[in-house]
C-alpha cells in the first residue's frame, strides 16, 4: 500500500477490517483473509475516500468555528 493507505480499522458499517496492511472479512463466525487483488484495491480506495470525506469534513467544522472575515461592502 501507499502513503496515502488508509489507517488500521474497520470499515464503517461493514464487516470488513485493515490489520497489519491486509483487508479481512469479520463475522461472528469468525475471520477471514480478503486475497482477491482487485477486491482489496477497492476497499483500499473506498477507505481513502471516506479518509478523505471526513478530512473534508473536519476541516468544514473548524471554518465554521473561525470568526468571521471582514467584509468591508456590509450586508444587505
């Protein structure tokens, strides 16, 4: 995986989980190891995607806790 590889943990809502850089598949039943290289890419991309989205996120939060910018044309 990348730099850019997404961190250790599960996946929101889904039964899938990054350990020590490998994908598994977790049920009550117990685990197993995703091997398929395309399945695995694209968890590795969905993970970067909702790494990315709640980068976004947070960063809307902290402009919203910001004062204001000066606005020197006033408001109507």
């Amino acid at each position: 995986m990348s730099a850019s590889a997404p961190r250790a943990g599960r996946l929101v809502r889904s039964p899938v989980v990054l350990r020590d850089g490998q994908w598994w598949l977790v049920s009550g039943a117990g685990s197993i190891l995703a091997t398929d290289p395309t399945f695995t890419s694209i968890l590795d991309g969905f993970a970067q995607a909702m790494t990315a989205a709640d980068q976004a996120v947070a960063d809307l939060r902290a402009r919203q806790n910001e004062p204001p910018a000066s606005d020197a044309g006033g408001q109507r």
